[in-house]
C-alpha cells in the first residue's frame, strides 16, 4: 500500500478543528438572520458583482431576491455556458445495499423501518452496473445504507477493482469513512465521494438522527476533508431539502463549500439538491420546498461558485429538469432505480425514495439535444488516475 498523500495544509487535525470552530461561529441562526435581513440593496448589490461574498449569497437566497428570479436565471445561463459550455454530464447510481445502523427520521432505509433488507453480492453488483454500462452510462454512483457490517471498505474496494477499467469515472454515496480508508479506495479506482450533511442545523440534526453513528455530527460535517485529504478527485456536499430552511441551508452550504475550496484549491467540487420524495415510514417533510424555490438556491449557488458542479437527480420531475436545462445545473442522473438490484430485476422492492423521472438515458438525451444541449456520458477517464491505483 503507498502512503498517505502529503496535506497541504498545516496538520490534518488542525485543519479540521479550524472548520468545526469556524461553524460554530455564526451558528445557524446567526446564518438565518444573515437571510432574513438581506435588502432588495443587497440583492442588486449581488447581481452586479463578479465575486460573491457570503454577504451577497446571503441576499441572493433572501426573501428580497424572489422578484428577481428571472435576472438570477439569465446570469445563471450566462455563467454556467462560459464555464461548462453546453454539455449536461449524465450519470446513474448502483445501490448496492439498503442495510442502515442508524435511525433517520426522514429515510427509507432507516434501521427502525420494517423492508427487505439486500445486500448485493460482488458478481451481483458487478452486473447491475454492467446493465448500466450496456445502457451508455460512463459515469455510475455507487450507493448504500449506512451499515459498515453489511458493506465495508474491503468490499468497496473489491468492486472498484471489478469496475474501474470498465467505467470512466466511479463514485461512492455510502457511510463517511476514515481517510485511511478513503485512500485506500482512491487506490482501488475510486474517483470521487459524496456525503450530504442532510442539515447544518446542529439542533435539528439531533431531531431527526435518532440512533446509530450518523447522530455525531462533527464527523459528518469533517468528512469531504477526510475524503479530499486522501486524494479524491472529487467531493460532493448537499442538504436535504425539506428538513431544515432552505435559504439558511444553502448559505451553510456555501459556507462549507468556500472553505472546502480554499482549502483543497486542487479538488473539484458539486452540489446536490435533494428535496424530499415520498419513502418507506410516515416522515412528513417540516418545510415545503417548491420547485421556484429550489430553482433560486440553484441561481444563487452558480452566482456564488462559477465553477462548482451542480446537480439535479431524478428526485425532480422530467418537465422541471428539462425547463432546468443550461440555467444552472451541469450534471443529471437518468433512468435510476434506489433498490439494490433493481436494474437487473424489475420486481425488487425497498426503495430508498421514489424517482420523478423515469425516463431512460436514450429519452433524457433526446430531450436535451432537442433543446441545444450536449448529452455527455464521459468527461474522465480512469487512465488520468491508473498511475496511483493499485491491483
């Protein structure tokens, strides 16, 4: 096994240290009020300026900025064509289990509720993502319950090795792990890890994690470090849209990502907006998140970040994602299922959520071509990492 990577900055522990401090410090009601006061001033102030402050974000997710919402669009479209041209990257996940230790309130997969609980074999997970690969997908996500026991980093490891020569590009979406093991994933062929804080609400947080290792929210919070500390090529962060509010969500999670970005300057970097979809328990959404909504924190975050990619899932409806297209988000994912399995078995059951769009590949490129767009279904290729991956 090659060592760790080098840090690139002062020590690791006191790199997190400085986040964890620098979070406590506004707390998120400090952030809300930082919202709710922004002016129409502010916002204009925003629009017309080519760096945004945390300030400027602040008063672009404000109350005062829904008049502009047309204006956010347009500058939106203008930033996001500079810098990603007209391409839409696509992407599918692979769940690989539904087996969770932890209790969430607002999840399907949550320990507590009563599912079929599936683990996917090696040779049973190589061939749902060989189904995808059949289909045209370059880029696959590979994601799961939260339960070490049922799928660990020996495991992960194992599947990368299977996969990486056959995909560009393969993700992970499973419990935080320690950098040590991140790294050893980044050697196995893994490219990229994303894990959503769900709510940067410390209090919330507490509300809805009832049980099991997600309730420490500090390590959650310190985990893209970790993954960017053991070489990912990329981290992606979110929220979940509809626990928390979502105007002081999206200035924590710019806040978060401005630091991350300072901090690992060689890291690429996405936001995804996942808005609550009806799963298995009788959690209710505490906040409504509409669709007008969901589209000013995207402007806002694209005015805030030129460069950061951001993501819609087929969490959203088909008509959304298309009226979406070239205003601001840069990757889609297509023709999902969240059961283990159920690529290759269309009975499966146990989903964590249930799509919006459930179109397949060939129809969501259609539609985006018919629209001017390019579909992309590579933009990496594993050859640019062979040289630091393992056998």
């Amino acid at each position: 096994m090659q060592v760790l990577p080098p840090l690139k900055r002062d020590s690791y522990p006191q790199i997190l240290h400085s986040w964890t401090d620098m979070y406590k410090s506004p707390d998120f009601n400090q952030l809300s009020t930082k919202v709710k006061s922004a002016t129409v001033a502010d916002v204009e102030h925003a629009l017309t300026s080519d760096r945004l402050s945390l300030a400027d974000l602040a008063a672009l997710l404000s109350p005062a900025a829904d008049p502009y919402l047309q204006q956010m669009a347009t500058r939106s479209s203008e930033i996001t064509l500079a810098r990603f041209g007209k391409t839409t990257q696509l992407y599918a996940p692979v769940y690989l289990s539904n087996y969770c230790t932890n209790i969430c309130a607002y999840c399907g997969f949550s320990a507590d509720n009563h599912i079929k609980r599936k683990c996917l074999t090696l040779d049973e997970a190589e061939r749902e993502a060989l189904i995808l690969h059949e289909r045209g997908f370059q880029h696959i996500l590979l994601v799961s319950g939260e339960a070490e026991s049922a799928l660990d980093v020996t495991y992960m490891e194992a599947i990368a090795k299977r996969l990486r020569n056959k995909f560009a590009a393969v993700s992970i979406e499973i419990q935080p792990m320690s950098r040590e093991h991140y790294h050893r994933l980044f050697l196995a062929g893994i490219t990229a890890v994303a894990v959503y804080q769900e709510t940067y609400n410390r209090a919330l947080y507490k509300e809805v994690h009832l049980s099991g290792k997600k309730r420490d929210y500090d390590y959650r919070l310190e985990t893209p470090a970790r993954a960017a500390q053991a070489g990912m090529r990329e981290i992606g962060i979110g929220a979940l849209l509809g626990l928390g509010d979502w105007r002081t969500e999206g200035l924590a999670l710019g806040n978060h990502l401005q630091w991350l970005r300072k901090t690992f300057w060689s890291t690429a970097f996405t936001v995804s907006f996942p808005r609550m979809r009806p799963a298995t328990g009788s959690f209710e959404p505490l906040v409504n998140v509409s669709e007008r909504n969901l589209s000013q924190l995207i402007f806002a975050l694209r005015l805030f970040d030129h460069d950061v990619g951001l993501i819609v899932s087929t969490r959203e409806e088909a008509r959304y994602r298309d009226g979406m297209l070239g205003l601001g988000p840069t990757r889609y994912s297509a023709g999902s299922c969240t059961a283990p399995g159920g690529y290759g078995d269309s009975d499966a059951d146990a989903e964590q959520f249930s799509v919006g769009d459930h179109r397949s590949l060939d129809d969501v490129c259609s539609i985006i071509r018919a629209k001017g767009f390019d579909p992309v279904c590579k933009d990496w290729d594993s050859e640019f990492q062979s040289s630091q991956v393992t056998d």
